[in-house]
C-alpha cells in the first residue's frame, strides 16, 4: 500500500497483470498436464463440485477409455490444497488396502500400527472436502467387502465431507443389481443425481482434443496418403491409405478408446514437425498407418 500512499496508481498494473493471466493460463494449463477440457469434463468437475457442496455422494458411471481418469487426475490438481483426495482402487480391494493406499495419499507414512490408520485417516477429512475413488467396480467383485462400504459411509457421516464414485458400467450393474445391492444401498441413498457418460466421445468433444494440437475438426472428406513400408517380403514398398478422417476418429475412439486416438494425434504432430509443417489430417493418417503397423509386429 505504500506506492498507493506515495500516489501512484496502481490499477493499470492489476489490470495488466489480469489481462496477462487470462492469456497465458489456458495455454499453460494445456502444456502443464496436457488435458483438454471437453463438455463431459465440465460435466464430472460440475458434480463433483456438487457432491463437495451439499456433501453428497456422486457416482459417475461409463466404460474405460473415455477420459474419466484424465478428469480426476485434473481436477484433484486444480484443488490441490489439500481440499481434494483421489486414490485408484486396486484389483478386488480389502478394507486394510484401501486404507494403505489413503494412508500414503494422505502422507500418514509415520502410523505405524493398522488399528490406527483408520482413526488417522478420518483426523484428515473435515467438512469441505471430497474424497474420489477410481475404478471402484474393482472392489464390488470382492465378495462381502461390507467392512469397506461401511467405512466408506463412516467417513462421509462423520466427517462431513463429498465422495465421488467412479466405476464402469459393469460397476453399476453391480451396485443396483448384484448380490451386495442390499450393503450398497446406503451409499446410494446418500447420492447426488448420478451421471451416465457416453461410451464415445462426442465429435465436438474429440475436435477439441484436434484443437489443441494445431489441428482442425476432422473432416467427413476421404484424403489419401503414401507412407513407406515393407512387405512380407522384407521388400521396400510405398502403400496407399484413404479414409475420411471424421470416420477414422470415429473408428479408433469406438475400437480402441480415446487414449489411442490422442497417442495417434501427438506422433502426427512430430511428424509435421519433423518436417517443420504444421500438422494437418494428412499426419494424422499417416500416423495412423505407423501405429498399426508397429501393431502388426508386437502382434
């Protein structure tokens, strides 16, 4: 306050620096943690921010491959102040591996006996904020995990906090219809309006992925390309590939799932760079022809 009382102004400077500081911040938040936010992102971050609010329990349902980790991972950085702990449930989970894994994300590393883990693990959580489990159809294979459920519904009475319950559809299925349905139904009852994702992308989705590379939406036209390979022969030869390139994506996102088509989008943009170009569709397939043929070979 002292430049103020010296009369220099200083709202020009508050100004610029805000001006400056909404330029530069989506370009770093892309090159910090490579997401793109998409509109089912800003859907889960929406309930998510819900369950937190009215300390609720959110279940998220949707297959593998659609970006439900790349979302966690993003938002638990955006409230990384302690506000928000994400841990990825291990395979058929028990009660004790479930405490161990929160136990290291809540750096609890000097408890040492078991029987106090728990009481250390609540001590963390006070009302405000949320607690988000991965994969939590893993633990709904186990068999009478009912130890677990219960500790999780502990957790979320006493300490007042939010939960968000990822699982895929196999998961769901579980929980409304399969033999522990009865044990779940509290968790369930305590729900926010659950959310659905789609099993693709939609396109306008997936035009942001291209969007963020320098790449424009896919287009419906069929383009060619030539690319070098070799046959079964061991001889040099040059191949054609034609494909609409919105079909392509389309393909690869359905097929493989999304992490695939982005790994195929970041080597057609070496490619482009390897010839100093910008990136264009025709990269992207000629990308394509790369990954499937190293593919072919692993096969």
């Amino acid at each position: 306050g002292r430049r103020v009382e010296q009369g220099a102004n200083i709202i020009p400077v508050v100004e610029a620096i805000q001006a400056f500081q909404s330029a530069v911040e989506p370009a770093s938040r892309l090159e910090s943690s490579g997401f793109v936010d998409t509109r089912m992102s800003r859907a889960i971050f929406d309930r998510l921010d819900r369950a937190r609010q009215y300390r609720k329990i959110a279940f998220i349902f949707g297959d593998s491959q659609i970006g439900k980790s790349e979302s966690i991972a993003e938002y638990t950085r955006r409230h990384n102040h302690g506000e928000t702990i994400a841990i990825d449930m291990p395979d058929t989970p028990s009660l004790a591996q479930v405490k161990k894994r929160l136990g290291m994300s809540l750096a609890l590393s000097g408890v040492s006996r078991p029987s106090d883990l728990g009481d250390a693990i609540a001590s963390c959580f006070r009302e405000g904020k949320l607690l988000i489990f991965d994969n939590f159809h893993r633990a709904l294979r186990r068999a009478g995990n009912h130890r677990l459920y219960d500790f999780i519904q502990s957790l979320f009475d006493d300490r007042r906090i939010g939960v968000g319950i990822f699982m895929t559809n196999e998961g769901r299925d579980l929980l409304v219809r399969g033999p522990e349905r009865k044990r779940l139904e509290q968790l369930w009852r305590r729900r926010t309006a659950p959310i659905q994702l789609p099993n693709v992308l939609p396109d306008d989705d997936l035009a942001l992925f291209a969007k963020a590379r320098g790449l424009a939406p896919a287009p419906a036209k069929k383009i060619g390309v030539s690319y070098d390979a070799v046959n079964d022969q061991g001889q040099p030869v040059t191949e054609q590939f034609i494909r609409s390139p919105l079909e392509l994506q389309s393909a690869v996102v359905a097929g493989e799932g999304l992490g695939i088509w982005i790994s195929i989008l970041d080597l057609a943009v070496d490619l482009a760079a390897r010839e100093r170009k910008a990136p264009d569709w025709h990269y992207v397939l000629k990308a394509y022809c790369i990954d499937r043929a190293e593919t072919t070979v692993w096969n």
